[in-house]
C-alpha cells in the first residue's frame, strides 16, 4: 500500500510533522507523527483536539485505521464494516433511518456522524463511552451490528496476508490484539475534520460572497431569535453537552437516563454536530424527521415545553419567546443547508481504500 496518503483538501486538513524517515521498509515502526492541522480559527479560540494518551496520531496508523474502518472480516459474515453505517457521503452516517445488523436486525438509534470526533468527550446518543478507543469496542460485538466476537477477528486479521506488516508499520509488532485494532481504527477518525463549509468561509474567513442573503438571514435566526446556538455552538454545532430538547413528554427512549439511572437525565441525548447536516438526515435519534423543514417545523412549533427535564437551555421556548415566521423558518433551513463542506464528503482520503 502506498504510505503517502494523499492531501487534498481545499484547506489541507493535515499535514506531516516530521519528514518520512523512509527507504528501509524493515526499521518501518509507525514513527512518523502526523499532526492534525486543525484551521487558526479553530485553535484561536482555545479548542484542544484529545489525543488519547499513549495513542499518538501516525502516517502509519492512520493509514491502518482506514483499512480497518473499512474492514468487512470486522463482522460475523464479511458482510458489513464501519462504513457501512457511517458512509462518507453521508458525513460518516447512516441514510437509513436505523441501522441493519448482519442478521437483518434493525436497531432502535439512528447512525451517529464520525465528523470532528477528535475533539468530542463522549460517544453515542446517550454519551455512554468516553473514548473513540473504547467506543470502536463495541459495534464488532452489538448483536445488531456486526455479531462478531474479538478472539475472532484478531485470529482473521493474524491470519491475513498484509494486515500484519500493516499493524508491524503501525505498532512495530506483527502480534494483533484488540486495543491495537481499536487504537488504529480511533487515530483514523481523529483525522475526519471538517472546518470548510460556506458558512466557515464567510464567518471566519470573511469571504463576503460565500454565503447568499437568504443564508445570512439565517445565520441570525440561528444565533437569536432562534436559540439554537444556545446549544449547536460554533464552531462544532455541539456544546458537548447532553441535553433535553423537549422531542416529547415522555420519550421512549431514556438516553443518558439509561445510563445513569437518574430520572432527572431521562431524554437528555448528545447535542449533535449540525456540519454537513443537509446529508445527514434522517434527524433526531430515532429518525423521527426525514427533512429539516420537519425539524425546523418541530422547534418553531412543536417543543413539548411542559416535559419536566426539559433542558434550561430551552427556557426561550418555556417563556414563549421564540416565534418564528415562515420567512425565519425557511431561512433557517437555507443556513442549515450552508453547513455543507463538500470537499469533506468527497475527500478520497476518507474513502474506502480496499
Ligand atoms: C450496523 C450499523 C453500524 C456499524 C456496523 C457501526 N456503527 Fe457506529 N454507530 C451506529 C449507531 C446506530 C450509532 C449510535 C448508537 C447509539 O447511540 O446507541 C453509532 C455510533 C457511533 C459513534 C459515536 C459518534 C458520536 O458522535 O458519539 C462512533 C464514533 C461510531 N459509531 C464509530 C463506529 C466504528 C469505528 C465502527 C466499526 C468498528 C462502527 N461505528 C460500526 C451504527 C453502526
Ligand atoms: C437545549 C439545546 C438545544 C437547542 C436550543 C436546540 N437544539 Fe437542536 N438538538 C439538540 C439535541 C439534544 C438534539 C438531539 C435530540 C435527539 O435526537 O433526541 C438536537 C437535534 C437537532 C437536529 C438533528 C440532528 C441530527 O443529526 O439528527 C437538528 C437539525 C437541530 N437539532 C437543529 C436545531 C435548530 C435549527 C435549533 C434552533 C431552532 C436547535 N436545534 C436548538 C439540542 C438543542
């Protein structure tokens, strides 16, 4: 496999750190530290992406990582890996509205988005993982995933002709185990960053063309009268938080309730990522809105304000202060659509490389 992955991305989203120590493909131990180039503005404003201790970021790993994400002997049948439920074009999530496991059993949560995730805190809906190495544990073994055990797929990965000098470039060792694999798989992600949308390039770089009037017109619905940004805050469109959007009076689903078993967190669900959202849909947790017209719709008019752990954060819906017209609406929806980075959805960096 060629080594040198290629950088393309409109803002180079990564670059090397150190030059290639290269020639001699058996002193090859993982050594060249790949630096995350993450946008001034990001970094300007005190935003530190996490690397895991003891998990530095390499050509080496990152290179294994995405042959891994992409990987099908990751699950029982060959049938189905990462991508599958988290496909590039789609921001790293699912069209569908759950995900299908290799059985044909269908899940009760919509795929999540694998889109900045190095500077996230914890994963899943219900926040229940608070590493990308710990989270890339579990979709291998869910019973409506990918139904496999890890003694197996280590033995297939040990097995296979390239993926142990893979991991030997990587790690420095032919010896697989799952924390390698998981390692490899979350130094991947780190490197899916996605900071050039029109919205970037006019908000932060002050390019006056790159959004339109109507766009504009939303990008202040959206930071007042609407609230949003109370909760989708740039520069990610997350807070981290886990929060209560008032979906329903009493959800079906417990989210972080689930996890902590405190009544006061039942339907408090990650805030997520609005980047990209135009192709992420459909919304919400459980799928509940194919379109954002839907979803505007919910938040101009249908916030269950009575639900007794609704977030504080949606005090402007409890007071009656956010009324927002058909014009608001409507220009909201054209802001949303202004999120899109289209050299990240189509970066053949990303892509499935096998
Ligand atoms: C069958 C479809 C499916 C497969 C295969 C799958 N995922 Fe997921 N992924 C999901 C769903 C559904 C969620 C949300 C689940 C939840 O919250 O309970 C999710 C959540 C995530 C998240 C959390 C994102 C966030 O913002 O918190 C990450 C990261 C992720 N998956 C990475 C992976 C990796 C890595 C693999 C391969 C090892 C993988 N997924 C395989 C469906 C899938
Ligand atoms: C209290 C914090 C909060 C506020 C304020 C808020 N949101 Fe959300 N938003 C959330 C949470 C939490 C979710 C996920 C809820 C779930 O799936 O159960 C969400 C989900 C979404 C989604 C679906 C994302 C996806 O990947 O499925 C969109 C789109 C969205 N919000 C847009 C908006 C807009 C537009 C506004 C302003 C009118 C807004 N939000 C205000 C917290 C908030």
């Amino acid at each position: 496999m060629d080594r040198r992955i290629p950088l393309l991305l409109a803002i180079a989203v990564l670059t090397f750190a150190a030059c290639r120590k290269d020639e001699d493909p058996a002193e090859e131990t993982g050594q060249t530290p790949l630096t995350l180039n993450i946008p001034s503005f990001i970094t300007d404003s005190g935003h530190v992406a996490h690397v895991e201790f003891g998990n530095p970021i390499t050509v080496e790993g990152v290179a294994l990582g995405r042959t891994l994400f992409y990987e099908k002997a990751l699950s029982d049948n060959y049938s189905m890996s990462c991508g599958s439920c988290h496909v590039q074009a789609n921001g790293f999530t699912d069209p569908r509205e759950f995900s299908i496991g290799t059985d044909g059993s269908v899940g009760e949560r919509n795929a999540m988005q694998v889109i900045n995730m190095a500077f996230d805190e914890h994963f899943f809906w219900d926040g229940r993982r608070h590493s990308l190495e710990g989270q890339a544990h579990d979709p291998v073994t869910n019973m409506i995933e990918m139904r496999n055990t890890w003694p197996v797929v280590v033995q297939r990965l040990q097995a296979h002709d390239t993926y142990p000098g893979l991991f030997k470039k990587a790690f420095g060792t032919t010896t697989i185990d799952s924390d390698l694999v998981v390692m490899a798989i979350a130094q991947f992600e780190r490197t899916l960053l996605s900071f050039n949308s029109p919205f970037d390039r006019y908000f932060y770089l002050g390019q006056a063309n790159a959004m339109n009037d109507q766009e504009i017109r939303g990008m202040d619905v959206f930071m007042r009268d609407g609230h949003c940004v109370d909760c989708h805050k740039n520069p990610f469109f997350n807070d981290h938080g886990l929060r209560n959007n008032g979906l329903d009076m009493i959800s079906a689903d417990p989210g972080f309730g689930g996890i902590s078993g405190n009544a006061a967190d039942v339907g408090k669900f990650k805030v997520p990522t609005l980047r990209n959202i135009a192709h992420t849909g459909p919304y919400m947790h459980d799928s509940r809105f194919a379109t954002l017209e839907q979803v505007v719709n919910f938040y101009a008019h249908n916030v269950q304000v009575d639900n007794p752990h609704i977030d504080a954060h949606m005090d402007p819906w409890r007071f009656g202060l956010v009324n927002l017209t058909p014009e608001q609406e409507a220009d909201l929806v054209a802001f949303l659509n202004a999120l899109t980075d289209e050299g990240f959805l189509t970066n053949p960096t990303f892509s499935d490389p096998h």
